[in-house]
C-alpha cells in the first residue's frame, strides 16, 4: 500500500455547562441543522440529510450523541463502487463500533487545560472518536502512538501514515472522518464592555486605572461621544464631549489627559495629533509640515519620561510620494522619510518601523541622509538598517517584541506563500501563519498582536479560519509557537483592529458587533475576554504583587503561606528564572524586562500574573 503523508484532527469533546457565548446553546430551542452545525461545520455540505425539525438538548453531551448517529446513519448509506468487498465489510465494522461509542457517551475530558484543547487520549484513558474506532478495529498501538507525540495536536497537521493506512484499508475517505469528528467554536466566554460603542474601535492602550478607546462613534455606552474615551471602575466614560476626527492611536497626558493621533480638523486647517488636558482640546501641528494626517502613533517604551515623548508618522501635501516620521522630545525633530506607509513603531532597545514600503532614508543629524532597503519592516541594528523580503506579510499592521524575537502582522495577500504572521530573529525570518498552511482560510489579516503566556501569542485581525475537519473561528486566535498550534477563540463577524491587557483581562475592539452565524447584536465593537488566555487559572490563588512594576523587590500578598508548594518567575519564552517559597522576592539580577509570576498552591492548581522589572 502507498505510504500518504495527511493530517487527522481529533478534537476533544468537552462538557460546558454554561452558554457558549459565540455558538448556539444546547438548551436553544432551534432547527436541528443548527445545532449540529455548531458541532461540525462539514454539515453545510449534508443540509439535504438534516431532519427540518426545531429541537434543543439537555447537555452538550446528548447534542454531541445526536451528531454522531445521524453522521453513522449517513455514511451506512453511502455506497461507492470503488471499494472492495474487504473495505464494505471493514467500513460496516467500523460504523457498528462508532454507533456504541455514541451510545455509551462517554468523550475526553479536558483536565489539563482551561481552554479547549485536543485530547487524542485523556487521562483516563478515554478515546476520541476516530481514536476509539482504530483501538476497537486492533490497532491501539496507532492511537496510543499519536496520544504519545501528538496527543494535544489542535488544527495542525497529525502525520501518521499508519492511521492514513488504516482509513484506506476499512473503507472510509479523509472527508468521511473529518464529518465525524466534531467542531467547536470557541469556548471562552466574552462580555460586551458596558454598552459598547455605535461604530469601529481603532486603537486602545493600557493606561494605569483606565482603559484608554479611540475610533469612529459617536456613541459610548449609548451617550453622546465622539471618537475617543475610557473604560474604569466599571463604567464608560467619555473625555470631554470627544473629538471630530479620524483617531487610529491613543496615549495618556497626564492624570486626566489623552493625546490621540489620527486627522483632526480645525478652521479649515487639519491636524495630526490633539491633546485633551482634563478640560480642552487643542491641536498639535508638526513644525513646517501643515495639514498633516497620522497613520501611526505612539510614545516610546523605554528612557525617562519628562512630558510626552512621543513619535508619528504623516503625510502631507509637502511630503511627496510618501511620509515622514517625527519624534518629540523636548521639541519635534524630522526622523526618517519612506516612500509609502507606516502602520506601526516600535522604540524600545531598538527602533523598528513597519508597514508597506521598499526603502527608507534615516536623517543624520546634520550629516546625508542615508537610504536603506527595506521589505515593509526595518529594523535599527546599531545604526545599519536591516530588513528581510522572505515571508513578509504584503502589509504589515502590528508589531510585538520580545527580547530578540519580533512578531509581525498584517495582510497575507493572494500569493500561495503570503504571510499574515512572521517572526524575525537573529536576521531570518520564520513565517508562522500562511496561506499554505491555512488554505481553507480566507481572508487572512492580522491586526494586532500581545502576548498571552509564556509560549502563546494571542491574534486580533480579520483571520476567518474554516478546515476540512470542522475546525473554525473568526477575530480572536491564540497561536503557540513552540508546538505551531492556532486555536480560534472567538467566532466574531468581522475584524478585531486592537487588543489591551488591562486590569488583568484582554480586551479587543473592532469592527465586529455580533457573532458571525448569529442574528443578534450583542458585541458592540468592545468586548473582553473573561479569564487568562493560555494560563492556568484558579481561583483560590487570588493574590496581589506589589509593587508592579519595581526594580527588584516584590511581594506577593493577601494569600495563606501554607497553601503555597511553590513560586516560580518566568520570562515570556516560558524559562524559569527563579523559584522560591517565600513570599517576599529579590529580583534585582533579573534584566529588565516582563515576567510570569506562578503560583503553585499545594493542591497543584496554580495562577500566573504578569509582573515587570523596571
């Protein structure tokens, strides 16, 4: 027989008891297709074979059996000529066994994860579905060896010829399996952030007790506002009245101040920046370069803060063919000029611009400018500008940084190797989210991007992921990238632009405002996701560091000494690099930088915070 390299996804098949906020509820009274869309996604390509009949569930687990059956039922009545007689006899062996496995109701359970995960085995020993059909037809040593190296495997890639082998001998084809094996949408759970908005959310920032919002409303928490406000204390609030405008970014000024970037106009006269100091708005004008518009803004992320140090990029009609980037500090000063667009910035150690361009000229301070090639990304390598043309995403969006380690986002475009997410180290570019790897998966852009734990990223963009074996979501991912697994989170209607870590919760604003199969207007373009993403979490371990941010010292506070086992500190690459059992640490060897702080308590369940050394 043929050895054929393919991919099997058995998905774990967990029991919620509560709604799952971006799919149809099991207890919803609806047509029975419905439902078991919301199981697999491949039953778009049966609808002809669904019973037209209204129906609700009482579990999960009883949905899940109703989805199996009828699934048996089809595939028993699916009769090809090219099958041998050893296949039918196989195939109908096989189907009398997945026809018990569905009676006796018995799926993985996730013990091991908080959010949904694969489990080809669990803990107990309990097979998915396709898993369970090759251990019962005598081949257990196949499954057990993809539980072994794969077993957690979630929209990747499972190579096992001995289970493609397997499929061709008892009769079944790729999609048949795929159709088996249920979907899920994802299953964390996400609030409206108070009303919401009326219109896009283009930019958030983090900022101390406040979540600063910027966009395209008019409304903010169903009141009057434009365009600009903030999230505290539970309550929307808007600066000011707001501001008429185009915002694309937002910073803080000061204790009740905002500075927004974007395309402000007054008498007759258009402004890139505006500042609002607690009770007036006023425009900020670039020297010598009127009407001005930004497309990106930011303040630095490193170096004493002594008033707003800040940089943007901006066309203008005295600007030809492209834009100029300016940073204030102390007073303005012209940067570098690129023959197109920068979307973001990142001024940290070093100074990296992205977005879409082939070459840039640095400004020397007094001396010729000097031109560098570049391949929508540039980075300042001790004063050499460096880029890369493998794998880039045709437009760039967002940027994250860690340590030396860059993520870029942005548009895959329609090439076969387009790229939405890249990572750039050490001069080589490492493409992780693409059109080849994803092909089923249209439209592919990445907006922004954070970090969510020590090895996952979480995505907010336009990636709509729908797989041959059910897998799907829209908005929200997180990809870990020591194992090269995207898993969706969210199944919005469309785009995510932002994402801020606030008050230790993501939230995302965007374009989106519903689920994307439901009818109902519920995620007014600001949500947040309510928990962790990629972190353990246990309630009981709800401590408090202090300070946060320090140089050294920290504290961990308000939990009972004895029911710690142990206190690890983790760099965002997942490395320990300090463990202890007192609560009060000195960290001062440790580089400046972001760190996990996880607590083990006694009973092993542990909670992860972020903590930052200065």
């Amino acid at each position: 027989m043929k050895t054929i390299y393919t991919s099997f996804v058995c998905l774990m098949l967990s029991f919620f008891l509560v709604s799952n906020t971006f799919g149809l509820d099991y207890r919803v009274n609806s047509k029975l297709y419905n439902h078991l869309f919301e199981i697999n996604k491949n039953w778009q390509l049966h609808q002809n074979e669904v019973p037209n009949e209204l129906i609700s569930f009482h579990s999960d687990r009883e949905r899940i059996q109703m989805h199996l059956l009828l699934v048996e039922k089809s595939l028993r009545n699916t009769h090809s000529g090219k099958r041998t007689d050893q296949q039918n006899q196989n195939r109908a062996t096989s189907l009398d066994i997945l026809h018990t496995y569905a009676l006796a109701g018995k799926f993985p359970i996730n013990t091991g994860h908080k959010t949904r995960q694969p489990y080809f085995i669990d803990n107990f020993g309990t097979h998915c579905a396709v898993g369970f059909l090759v251990k019962e037809t005598g081949f257990p040593e196949i499954s057990k060896a993809i539980s072994e190296t794969q077993n957690f495997a979630y929209v990747k890639e499972i190579v096992s010829p001995e289970l493609v082998k397997w499929s061709v001998e008892y009769g079944f084809t790729l999609e048949e399996l795929a159709w088996i094996q249920p979907g899920y949408a994802p299953t964390q759970t996400y609030s409206q952030v108070g009303g919401g908005t009326n219109g896009n959310v283009t930019c958030s920032k983090s900022s101390g007790n406040r979540l600063l919002v910027g966009g395209d409303f008019t409304e903010l928490d169903s009141l009057p506002c434009l365009n600009v406000g903030y999230y505290s204390d539970n309550h929307l609030s808007c600066f000011g009245n707001g501001i008429a405008g185009k915002v694309i970014g937002i910073r803080e000024f000061g204790v009740n101040g905002v500075i927004v970037g974007g395309e402000f106009e007054s008498n007759g006269v258009i402004y890139p920046l505006a500042k609002f100091d607690g009770n007036t708005w006023t425009y900020i004008e670039i020297p010598n370069v009127p009407n001005a518009r930004a497309t990106c803004f930011t303040d630095f992320l490193s170096g004493p803060l002594i008033g707003p140090e800040m940089a943007v990029s901006v066309s203008a009609p005295s600007i030809p063919n492209g834009q100029e980037v300016w940073f204030f500090q102390g007073g303005w000063f012209e940067f570098a000029y690129v023959p197109g667009v920068i979307y973001d910035m990142a001024l940290g150690n070093s100074v990296i611009f992205a977005g879409q361009f082939d070459s840039i000229q640095i400004q020397n301070s007094g001396l010729n400018p000097s031109w560098f090639q570049a391949k929508n990304f540039v980075v300042d390598n001790s004063g050499n500008w460096i880029s890369s043309s493998d794998w880039v995403p045709d437009t760039i969006f967002s940027i994250l940084t860690q340590g030396n380690t860059i993520y870029l986002g942005g548009y895959a475009g329609i090439n076969p190797n387009g790229t939405a997410l890249t990572r750039y180290v050490n001069g080589v570019t490492q493409p992780l989210i693409t059109n080849t790897n994803y092909p089923y998966s249209d439209p592919k852009t990445v907006r922004d991007i954070a970090q969510a734990s020590n090895s996952n990223l979480i995505i907010g963009g336009d990636l709509n992921i729908s797989t041959n074996w059910g897998t799907y979501g829209r908005g929200i991912f997180t990809y870990d990238y020591s194992n090269s697994v995207l898993t969706p989170y969210a199944d919005l209607d469309t785009t995510v632009n932002t994402i801020a870590f606030f008050n230790d919760k993501y939230y995302f604003g965007g374009i989106f405002t519903k689920n994307q199969f439901s009818t109902t207007q519920n995620k007014n373009h600001l949500i947040v996701l309510n928990g962790y993403v990629g972190i353990e979490e246990t309630a009981n371990l709800n401590y408090t560091l202090s300070p946060n941010p320090s140089t050294g010292n920290l504290n961990i506070s308000n939990i009972n000494q004895a029911s710690i086992k142990s206190i690890e500190i983790l760099d965002l690459q997942g490395k320990i690099c300090h463990e202890s059992q007192t609560t009060e640490l000195d960290l001062a060897h440790l580089k400046s930088g972001t760190y996990l702080v996880r607590v083990v308590a006694t009973d092993g369940s542990s909670t992860t915070k972020k903590w930052v050394k200065e």
